[in-house]
C-alpha cells in the first residue's frame, strides 16, 4: 500500500464523517467519533509510510481506551498500531 491508496481511505472516511454527521440512524454520533480517530490514526500511517516506504499490510481496529485505529504490517512483518 503506497501513499496514493492511503490518500483514498482517508478521502473514504471523510464520506463517512459526512454520512454520520447527518445523525440520521440510533448509534451514528457514536459512528462518527470511531471515524474521526481512524481519519487521524491514518495520518500517522500516512507519515510513516512517507518516512518508511511502502507498506504490505493494514487492517482497522478498535481497542477499549484507544479507539479506532490500524494495524500496520510492513515488509519485515513488523506490525505496527496507530491511534489518534
């Protein structure tokens, strides 16, 4: 994953902060919080990436106290978890 494809899932998750600010459905304000901290733990992807090079691997995740978040994997399998 090069630094172009990280650009569209944050492009991604701000469609979702628009989708969920609408608060339309029970449970979206919640939605839009876990949202924003992976808008904010993807940047420090996006530094890493920028700093490291490329990336093999990223999943999302959500962690009691952290919040949302993503797991990094990168060509040495050295995984990495950034949160906001």
């Amino acid at each position: 994953m090069d630094e172009e494809q990280l650009a569209l899932v944050e492009e991604g998750l701000n469609l979702l902060i628009q989708k969920y600010k609408k608060n339309q459905n029970k449970g979206d304000l919640q939605r839009m919080q876990a949202v924003m901290d992976a808008k904010i733990a993807i940047r420090k992807v996006m530094l890493s990436v920028a700093i490291k090079g490329d990336i093999k691997d990223i999943t999302p995740v959500l962690e009691g106290g952290k919040g949302a978040g993503w797991e990094v994997t990168d060509f040495e399998n050295k995984v990495m978890r950034y949160h906001a």
